[in-house]
C-alpha cells in the first residue's frame, strides 16, 4: 500500500521496524527507545531535504495540479488543490 499511496497521491508512507519482534512488551520500549533514537532522529531530520514550496503563476495565485518533474527522476509530482 505504501507504493500505491506514493504512485497515486504523492503520499510517501513508511512502515519502519526497528527490531524482530513487532509488537514488544511495554517493559521493553524504553530499551528499544534508547537502542534506536538516534538513528531514528537523523532519519527525522531528513525531511527538510529535497524540493518543496508552493507552485505560484505570474500573479501569485497557486496552480492546483502542476506537474513537477526533476530531470534524472521517473516520477512527476502533481501540485495539491
């Protein structure tokens, strides 16, 4: 479904499994918690990389569905209402 939703709505999900055992004991969160915060924040911290802003015609009205495209990447992006 992640695909589906990152092909057809610009949507990109993730589903992120830090260990083998996917539903831990409560017991066992502060240890998994400390194991992989880290990591976990630098990965966070990836959002402000890329392309983002808002698609604007000559009189600053925003263009709903515009099609992005960066040259090197087959996937175009389509601007939001």
């Amino acid at each position: 479904i992640n695909d589906f939703s990152y092909l057809h709505t610009n949507c990109f999900e993730l589903s992120i499994y830090v260990g083998c055992d996917k539903y831990p004991h409560e017991s066992e969160l502060p240890e998994e918690w400390e194991n992989n915060r880290e990591s976990l924040i630098v990965f966070m911290e990836q959002v402000h990389r890329g392309i983002k802003g808002i698609v604007k015609d000559m009189h600053g009205k925003g263009i709903p569905n515009a099609v992005i495209s960066v040259e090197g990447v087959n996937h175009d992006i389509r601007t939001g209402k």
